[in-house]
C-alpha cells in the first residue's frame, strides 16, 4: 500500500513564563533570560500536525485535513490559544512551559485520536527561526 505522509499547519498564541523554582532567581535569569521575565510574555505558536498512513484507494487520502484540523481545534487550540499556559492549562502545572513540553502536551492530546494513519512528528515553530520536533516518547 503506498504511504504518505499529510501535514496541516494550525496556530495558537499563548503567554508563559519559564522558571524552575527549586533554582535561584540568578539561575534562572541566566538559565531562561527574557522567557524568565516575572509578568509572562507571549508567542505566535505554529503547529505543523504530520500523519503517516496508507493511502486510501477509495479517497486518496491518508487521512482528511479537515478532520485534522477539527481535532486540533478540540484538543489543542481550545486548550492552548489564548491562555497563560503556567496558569491556566493544569498539564504545566508541573511542567515548565518550553517549546518541547508544549509539544509533548499537543502529541499527548492528538497522537490516540488519529483515525486512520498514525500521528508521524509534530514541529512546534515558538518564533519564526526557533522550533522544537517530537515524535513521541
Ligand atoms: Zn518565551
């Protein structure tokens, strides 16, 4: 069976602050520089979803992009945009809000909710030169 890969690109925007309390206010000023500043900050997030699979003969398709959208609205965008991710998304209440826990959280949320195909890497883009790729654990 021939196989592809799909991507869709979505976006969020979302404020953090990074900063590991078991170290000194000096580390982490150091550690994390301007994403350490007290009163949290924003990015213009970009999401690119990419989905392995088989193509199927009877649609073309690995699996629809606009499903794939719809199920980034449901689990990742309405959990994500808009949102002081420290404090309002209960996943960082334990974790630091870096680009790659952001991207672990997404393929936590999407990866078990693939229809057809399997979730293949997500890239996290946190500016336009800066991005993080994970492809699960
Ligand atoms: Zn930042």
């Amino acid at each position: 069976m021939p196989r592809c890969v799909v991507a869709r690109r979505v976006h969020f925007n979302a404020a953090h602050r990074l900063h590991n309390p078991e170290r000194s206010a000096e580390w982490n000023r150091t550690t994390f520089g301007p994403c350490n500043n007290p009163n949290y900050h924003g990015h213009n997030y970009e999401l690119d979803l990419e989905v392995e699979g088989d193509i199927d003969p009877e649609t073309g398709y690995v699996v629809d992009v606009a499903l794939l959208q719809q199920l980034a609205d449901d689990l990742i965008i309405s959990a994500l945009d808009h949102r002081n991710l420290n404090l309002d998304v209960p996943w960082f209440r334990e974790r630091l809000p870096s680009a790659e826990n952001i991207a672990r959280f997404c393929w936590e949320q999407l990866a078990p909710r693939i229809p057809n195909g399997r979730l293949y890497r997500i890239r996290l883009w946190e500016t336009p030169r800066n991005y993080v790729e994970y492809q699960g654990a």
